[in-house]
C-alpha cells in the first residue's frame, strides 16, 4: 500500500514517491536532455508512449500507429518540455491510482491524444506545489552553503592579517590597507588612541592635499586642473571625509606594524 501525505491544493494527496520524480525532472527537464542527446532522448519518449499506451491506459499494442506517437511526442516536447521524462511515468502512474484525476480508459483499443494532455496538464499542476518546495529547499541549502563558505573565507582572511601583522618583517605603505586595520581593531590585536588618530588623520590631509598640488603642478589639460582644485577645494571644506579616513588608517596600520 502506498504512503500518501496531504497536498496543499485541490485536496488532492501527493504520493511520497513523487517528489523523488520531481526532484529528477527539476534536474533533466526533456527541453535540456534533448538538446544534448536527441536521437536518445527521442528513443525514450516513443518508448514512454507505448507504455502509455498498453501499460497505463490497457490501449491495443496493434492500434498504436507512428502519426500517433509522432504528434504525441510533438505534444509532449511543445508542452511539457519543461518536466523529466520520468514524470510522464509519474503522472500516468498517479493517475492510474486515482491520486490525480483523469480517466485513462481506452475506447475500442485506442486512446485519444486528449487523453494525454488532459493527464499530463493534471500532473504538472498537482506537481507545482512539489517542485515550489524542493527549490526552496535547495536554494536554502545553497544559502546555508553559501554562507559557510563566507565565514571560512573571512576566517582565513583574518588568520591571514593577523599572521602578518605579528611577524617581524617590516611593512611597506602599499601593503598596508585600511580594512587590514580594520580588522585588526576588531579582533582587539590593535587599538588606536585619540591623539594617534587625530596625528594621522592630519597626515593623510597633508599628503592628499601635496597629491593634488602636484597633479595640478603637472597637469595638462584644463580638465586636469579642475580634478586638482576639486580635490584641495574638498579637503579645504572638509568634505572628503571617506579619502582622508581610509589613507589615515592605512598611515597608523604602517606606523604601527613597523615600529614593533
């Protein structure tokens, strides 16, 4: 006897065995699979269909014809390309068991294409409520997998920075990066006073303000000489706040790395 659970929609249950099917066809949609092997994945599908046929509906095996298998696979790659091969099985079997409702008797030894569609339209809406759940679930796996892979990346990082900072070889002012003091305060390796900060925060003035005097001493073209005097214009007002913060932090990161 076959363990079924509750769906969500058209008080119809879902067979536990169904999702295993819709989990397959998520993966290797028919639209996909024959676009990397047709002449097998064809094979299949004409196979399928004559299980359909005889199996599912008790249709005559005399009285399939290829006009029929040739429109009903064009029917199935039109319509339903986006489920797995195995879920035409699937829903020819759940409806077999009267899990989703559609009649697959067959009339005078032959069933209709109808017969088909009708069945294959019932399943993918009963599947929808599945496949809705399965690709939650993974992209909260893939989440999860995500961000474990963030926090071993920053914890490597952090390793990193600290390994460096704690050997006694001396640092240059371009390995010296703002977000590696950063860092370093916020692990409690490195702490910054008040005064030290107010003595590199006007260090890193000077220089960016030396900076644009010479980019306005060398400059070329008109437009060169106004990025200059934006630049000792935004300083002069105080305005380049982020600029001057992230070279002061780079200026204390130096000055304390190498005076250990």
């Amino acid at each position: 006897m076959k363990t079924l659970i509750p769906s969500t929609t058209n008080n119809l249950p879902i067979a536990v065995t169904s999702r295993g099917a819709v989990e397959l066809g998520l993966d290797n949609p028919i639209r996909n699979v024959i676009n990397t092997d047709r002449v097998g994945t064809i094979a299949k599908l004409e196979a399928m269909i004559k299980e359909i046929w005889e199996h599912y509906c008790g249709a005559d095996p005399s009285m399939l014809t290829t006009p029929f298998v040739k429109e009903a696979k064009v029917l199935i790659l039109d319509k339903f390309g986006g489920i797995g091969l195995n879920e035409i099985r699937e829903a020819f079997r759940l409806a077999s068991v009267n899990v989703i409702d559609c009649n697959l008797t067959a009339y005078g030894g032959k069933i209709s294409l109808q017969t088909i569609g009708k069945c294959l339209d019932k399943y993918v809406e009963y599947r929808k409520p599945i496949a809705s759940e399965v690709i939650k679930k993974r992209m909260e796996q893939e989440k999860e997998k995500q961000t474990q892979a963030d926090i071993e990346k920053k914890e490597k990082y952090e390793k990193e920075v600290i390994a460096w900072f704690m050997s006694n070889k001396k640092a240059t002012r371009e390995e010296c990066r703002f977000y590696m003091l950063d860092t370093l305060m916020d692990k409690k390796i490195v702490e910054v006073d008040v005064d030290f900060r107010k003595e590199c925060i006007a260090q890193a003035v000077e220089e960016l303000r030396q900076e644009a005097l010479k980019i306005k001493a060398n400059s070329s073209t008109v437009q060169d000489i106004r990025d200059a005097r934006k630049i000792m214009d935004e300083l002069i007002e105080n305005k380049a706040v982020k600029e001057v913060n992230i070279r002061a932090k780079e200026i204390a990161l130096f000055k304390i790395k190498n005076s250990k």
